[in-house]
C-alpha cells in the first residue's frame, strides 16, 4: 500500500505577512500621476470613489503566489486524487472547460454591457437552457439560481404561485418529503412557508406508498423528490408517485442532485416531474465539494412557464435579447443572470461529450458504483445498506455498524483513516435512516485501478480495526491538519470566518 504524506506548512494568515508601504503591483500611470503631484482622488469619478480604501494585506507579488501555492499544498481536491463524497458528484473536470472560461471574452464581459456586444454571452445562455429542456424533458429553464438549494428554494416559490394563481395557496400549505432526502429540501420548503410533512421509506429503501397515500390530500402543495434516491436506489414507483400528487392537486418537484445516475437514459419529465433543477457544479463539470460557486438551473413544464423568474433570454429570429416583460412572473432571484462562468463551463463540457458521450455518464457511474459496492460489503465490517438484491444507480451506502460493534471503530473513524490512504473521505452518517453509513460516490471518471486501490483501502482499514483500532481511532496521522476539535470547528463562537472576526476575537481573549 503507498504512503501518502500531505505537505506540512506553519502558513500565516497573508494578514500577518504584511508590511505598511509594500507593493505587490506597480501602475506606471499612478506612479507618474503622484511623482506629479496630482491629486488622485480629483481623477476617479466620483461615483467610483470608496470612502474608505479597503483592508487590504500589503504584500509582494512573490510573497502571494508562495503564499497561496503553499496552502494549496495542505488542501485535498479532485486534482489530487479520487474523491468519492457521496451526493455530491466530484468527478474530475476536463481542464479544457476551464480553458475557455478563463478566456479574455468570458472573462472580462460585464453584464451592464449593451445586449448588441454581449451577443455570444446570450446565445450561450439560450442554447444551454434549450439542451436542458431535452436532457431533462422540461418546457424552459431559468439558469439564474446559483446552487441546489438556491433552486429548490425557487421551485418552492413557483409552486406556491402555481397555487395562488389558483386560488388555493389558503389550503395548500404542505410539502411532502420522503426521508431519505437532502436536508436543503426541508429547508427549501420551510423557507417558502410551507409545512414538511415527512414520508417514511419502506424497508427496501424507497418511498413507502402506503405512508404516502395516507398524508395526501386538498392540502398537499407538492412533492420533493430526487430519483435515484440518496441511497443510490432507483424509485421504481415513481409513476405511481406522481400519479397520487397529481390526483390531489400538487406538483411533483425533481432534486436534480443526482441527474448523473440517469442524464441521457431517462427524463424526469417522463416520469411525471413538473419542476426540475440541476447541479451543475455536480453532473455538468464544475467541483462541487468545497463550496464554491455553483449554479442551479431550473426548468419546468410549460403549464408553470408564466411563474419562472426574469429576465429571460429570448431569440427573435435575429438577435437575442432579455424579456423582462411576465408580470406573473416570481421576479428576480439572483445577481444578473446566473454565474455565468459555471454557465459556460457546462455549456463547453456538453459540447465537447457530444451525444455519445453524455451517454456514457450514466453507464460508467453506475457501473462504477455496483462494482465498488459488491467489493467493499465483502470486507468484514463494511456491509450494504439496504441488502445486495438491487443494482444501485450512481452511489451506495456502506453500514459501519457491524465494524462499531465488533471494535469500536465508526463511520467517522473511518472516514478520517481514508485521508491517510491520500484519498478524500465518503459523506458520513447520512442519508441519516442508515445507522453508521459512508456515503459513496465513485462518478464515471474513475478507472478500475483506482477503483481497485480503494477496496484495497478498505480491506487494510478492516484489518486494522479488527487488529489495531488505536491507529485508526487517532487518524489522521499523514495530513497536514490533524484531527479537528469538530465542536470547536463548527461552533459560531469560535468559528472565525473573515480577518475582521478574527481581530474581534484576539480583542476578546486579551481582554
Ligand atoms: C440530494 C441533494 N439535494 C440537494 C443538494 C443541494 O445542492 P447544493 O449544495 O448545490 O445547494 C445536495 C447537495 O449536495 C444533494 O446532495
């Protein structure tokens, strides 16, 4: 088994690097306008001029790349190695995407420009939404939502204009969620004010449709849904799911979180869904792991069309342009019209997939999935949620409870031994209905030899709690950042998320 060990680097905040009067950059221009004695301030427009300059770290050049290259080094992404977080789709993402958003005509474009110099920028958005519609089966899409949950949090708010459009909003006040779903489902649904009412899975992991028709009713707004389930577990009802929302009156939301299980093979518009998002920072190649930009499209069927946000972007025959012009619309719901590099990202995967490959996804993360799922449940300790009968689509939960039992060592345990393999860890105890369950998901872009290296992990993390559980109840050992202090490192009186809070609390601890 190779040793992996991260980069070790004492690395200061680059506020603490910094000294009064160094410059990173020098603007000739500026240079020669204070030689001159010109005051700066009579140059910039007013309305351009900040009251007070910003905090900024005075540093060279050299001292930032050094700087940033170092904690790049102590950090883990899909660059460096095989990363299979359950639910959230890191598969590796051609550099080529990247190339064309980093070009100058993406870059620099700005979305005050005139709509006659912003052509392509529109024609890019136009067709993307068109390749959305046919990959999901939906009327039109909105590509303004920047994350999933930003997208559920839409679609709640479309669904509830639905219902007042209707009359009925008064009634219609609650939204059913199985529960195995994603917590931002809940909170999505909360969020536009309605009630959860929570459905039970049955015991073979999917929506019990007995549960189901017992809460339906006049008072049922919809449905919130991701198929494959988190489980990785394909709802085999789920025609006759949507046939029971749709003969009370609800609608049928679809959680595109895991669109990589069946992109190309099956629409959610087929199996009865009236609103979808997408991830595209999961199935359309953008890194979703560490929170970064995102973007999460919407799209509905073409009964809900008056409801989607503006501006759109139309096509007259000969120029493209944005309508703002749909007074039921539930109006704007982000800066502009979307992150517009996560825009084009996807836009330039699609691309270059083509046909024949965007149909690959689905075989090769599904196959990629049973093949680590049969191998890992035959390693002592480590057993399949919910039995080995079904295929799993793109993703499969491993119980650790077996393990737990026998040596004490848990799914977090476990998930921290991985990072000393240099692998990144599953997602951990959730879908939270599997007791100790590692969440896994190895995408398309895996090769079998990777493959074959994590089970190769998991049978030496199996004998070493059976054998040595000290090692891996004080794992990590081979990271830069030992084990957290994980109350320390999530509570919001001790969390220090910007340089200001930081000072606040030095001030505090002095005092
Ligand atoms: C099943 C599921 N639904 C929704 C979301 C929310 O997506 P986002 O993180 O983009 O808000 C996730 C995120 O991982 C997910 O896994």
């Amino acid at each position: 088994m190779k040793r992996f060990h991260q980069a070790k680097w004492y690395e200061p905040l680059i506020f603490e690097m910094g000294y009064t009067n160094r410059r990173g950059f020098y603007v000739p221009f500026l240079d020669k306008t204070l030689k001159l004695g010109l005051d700066l301030k009579k140059l910039i427009p007013k309305e351009l001029l900040r009251r007070n300059p910003p905090n900024l770290p005075e540093v060279s050049e050299g001292k930032v790349v050094r700087h940033y290259t170092r904690l790049s080094q102590i950090n883990f992404g899909v660059d460096n190695g095989f990363y299979p977080l359950g639910s959230c789709t890191m598969k590796y993402n051609p550099k080529v995407n990247d190339a064309v958003v980093n070009s100058n005509k993406v870059h620099f474009i700005h979305p005050h420009q005139e709509e006659s110099t912003v052509q392509g920028a529109l024609e890019i958005m136009y067709t993307l939404s068109e390749w959305f519609s046919e990959i999901t089966g939906m009327h039109r899409f909105t590509l303004q939502p920047s994350a999933g949950a930003h997208g559920e949090f839409i679609g709640t708010l479309i669904m509830r204009a639905f219902h007042k459009e209707r009359g009925e909003l008064d009634t219609r006040e609650e939204i059913i969620i199985p529960d195995s779903a994603h917590g931002t489902n809940l909170a999505s649904a909360a969020m536009s004010g309605f009630k959860v009412v929570v459905v039970p899975s049955n015991e073979k992991g999917c929506v019990n449709l007995e549960a189901l028709k017992s809460v339906v009713s006049d008072r049922t707004c919809g449905l919130m849904l991701t198929n494959p389930n988190t489980l990785g577990l394909f709802e085999e009802n789920i025609l006759e799911i949507s046939q029971i929302i749709h003969d009370v009156g609800g609608l049928l939301y679809y959680d595109g979180a895991n669109l990589n299980a069946i992109v190309c093979k099956i629409k959610p518009g087929d199996m009865g869904f009236d609103i979808v998002h997408l991830n595209l920072h999961k199935t359309f190649s953008t890194p979703h792991g560490g929170g970064g930009p995102g973007a999460g499209p919407v799209g509905v069927v073409e009964e809900l069309d008056p409801f989607l946000p503006i501006p759109r972007v139309e096509f007259d025959g000969k120029r493209f342009y944005l309508d703002y012009n749909h007074p039921q619309s539930i109006g704007s719901v982000g800066g502009f019209y979307g992150n517009f590099e996560i825009i084009v990202r996807a836009f330039t995967y699609i691309l270059s997939m083509g046909i024949s490959g965007l149909n690959k996804i689905a075989e090769f993360s599904v196959l990629n999935a049973n093949y680590l799922a049969h191998k890992i449940s035959e390693i002592k300790g480590f057993n399949l949620a919910y039995g080995m009968n079904r295929l799993r689509k793109h993703e499969f939960v491993i119980s650790c409870s077996r393990l737990k039992v026998d040596t004490g060592v848990t799914a977090k345990h476990v998930a921290k031994r991985m990072l000393d393999y240099g692998i990144h860890a599953p997602t951990i105890y959730f879908p939270p209905i599997v007791d100790e369950a590692l969440m896994i998901e190895p995408t398309e872009t895996e090769s079998i030899e990777e493959l074959n290296r994590y089970v190769e992990i998991f049978s030496q993390i199996s004998k070493e709690a059976y054998m040595n559980p000290k090692i891996i109840l004080e794992a990590p050992h081979n990271t830069s950042i030992k084990a957290l202090d994980e109350v320390k490192a999530s509570h919001p009186r001790t969390m220090c998320l910007s340089w200001r809070m930081y000072k606040k609390q030095q001030k505090i601890n002095t005092m």
